[in-house]
C-alpha cells in the first residue's frame, strides 16, 4: 500500500473489511469434510490512488510498475487479494491453535 504511493493517513479510513466465508457442500452432502469453502472480502472504504500526490514519485512508479498495476483497480484487487490472504493465514492459525502457540512460545521463554 505504502510502497505503491499511498498516503499514509488513508491507512486507518481503508483498513475497514468484512470478511465472509461460504460452504458449499458436494452434490447433496451433509459431511462438511466433503465441501467446498469460498471466502470473500468486502473492503468497504479502500483509498487509493494512481496518479496525483506522492504517486508520481519515481521510487512509487516502480513499484506499481513490478506489480504490472496501471490503474487504481488494479491496485485494488491486489490490496484486496493481500488483504484476504492474510485474513485466510489468519484464520487458519486459529483453528490449528498454531496463533496461541507461536504467542504463548514468544511470551513464555
């Protein structure tokens, strides 16, 4: 976000999310072993911005440049495809416990 030119007072407006998992079972099945799991990420007030301010320094261009982004969308759907890959890492150290390990493991030497 920062990298690519972003103002950083917008970080705290954009940080808003919601985030929404689906299920949905195989051909008629009841046994969530056998079923799909769809997430999903609504980032209801994402600023950004391609051109304009700090965004046309040359260290900002390159960087959008490495990632191929040309327009503000693009842009988003990577903020929104990082944000949701760190959410799904998120939520799977929960449910392996691996959260509270690597936690208590840093707190407790």
């Amino acid at each position: 976000y920062l990298a690519s030119g972003q103002d950083p007072a917008c970080v705290a407006e954009s940080q808003a999310a919601v985030t929404h998992f689906d299920i949905h079972l195989k051909d008629g099945s009841t046994d969530l072993n056998d079923c799909d799991l769809y997430a999903s990420m609504t980032l209801n007030s994402l600023m950004l911005a391609t051109v304009g301010g700090g965004t046309q320094l040359p260290a900002f261009k390159a960087a959008r440049s490495m990632m191929g982004v040309k327009s503000a969308n693009e842009l988003a759907e990577i903020c929104a495809g990082v944000a949701l890959g760190g959410e799904m890492s998120f939520y799977a150290a929960m449910e392996s416990a691996e959260f509270t390990k690597a936690h208590w493991n840093m707190t407790h030497k």
